[in-house]
C-alpha cells in the first residue's frame, strides 16, 4: 500500500553520515529514526497481512485502526527525521516537524484554553461512559474503543498545552 504522503528522501545521493562533518547527536537521531521507520514499516507490513488473512470482523476491525496508528507513526518519524536532514544539509527536507518557536495570539491562546475545557469535560464523559460500559467488556469491543477514546483524548490535551505554551 503506497501512503498518502511523501516518503523520507532515500537515495544514492544521500551523504554517507560517517564521511560528514555532521554532529554526533544529528548523525545518531538519523540513523535511529531510520531504523525506526523500518521497523514501523515492518509492522504495517505485518499489520496488513493480518488484516488480508483474517475473516473474523472484530479483529479485522482492530487492525484496521492498529493500521492507521502505524502509519501515522510512520509519516511523524519520516517528517522528524526531515527536521534533521534539513538541518544538516542545509537543504529544505518536506514534509518535515517544524522547529519551536512562540508567538503573541491572545485569540489563538483564549480558543485553545476553551478547547482544553472541552477535551477535559471530553475526559470525564469518556471515564463515565467507560464504567456504564464495563457489563459489556467480556461481549464487545466497546470497552478497549473507549480506552483507546482515552488514551487521544490525552494526547490531545498534551497538544494543547503545548501549543498554549507556544502562543
């Protein structure tokens, strides 16, 4: 399956890290994000001949989201590792993460307190939903959905600080 969204730039013209004047901190993030977007790519790999192979619903229906999640993490890996090869040579790398750097946006810091307020309120109604759920645990995939609501929904509560941080 070819994702939607460019790969990391490999080829023969890429530098040999090693014969580089390149930080060793630099060289050392590139070659494990590298070996992390292989084995990433290993596991959507191992991911969809699971999902092809199997005829059971429920379990197709969890890869399927095991899939999505995967790759994810292998267009984020793919778009750091660019952050660094940007640095190092010198050359705009895209997609890649951009660098830190904070504003003044009152506008954008008042919505993103309003947005925590609902995702924490998000939060509660999801640990609610979750205990009226437990009955069902042994019969349904309900209950590790709502876990796996959870888990976002604190992820995004992190984005938020983050970007409350920033603005």
């Amino acid at each position: 399956m070819t994702p939607p969204w460019p790969e990391p730039h490999h080829d023969a013209d890429t530098p040999d890290l090693h014969r580089m004047a390149v930080g060793s901190f630099d060289a050392e993030m590139m070659e494990t994000l590298e070996r992390h977007i292989g084995d990433e790519q290993h596991a959507m790999d191992e991911y969809e001949s699971l999902l092809r192979r199997s005829d059971n619903p429920p379990v197709r229906y969890l890869l399927g989201l095991l899939l999505e999640d995967e790759q994810r993490h292998h267009r984020i890996l793919g778009e750091m590792l660019n952050q660094f090869r940007t640095h190092v040579y010198v050359a705009e790398q895209h997609p890649h993460v951009p660098w830190m750097t904070r504003t003044r946006d009152r506008e954008t810091a008042k919505q993103v307190r309003r947005l925590r307020r609902t995702e924490r309120a998000d939060l509660r109604h999801l640990f609610a939903l979750r205990r009226h759920l437990k009955f069902l645990r042994r019969h349904s995939l309900d209950g590790v959905l709502v876990d796996s609501l959870i888990l976002d929904t604190r992820k995004h509560l992190r984005y938020l600080r983050t970007i409350q941080h920033l603005v």
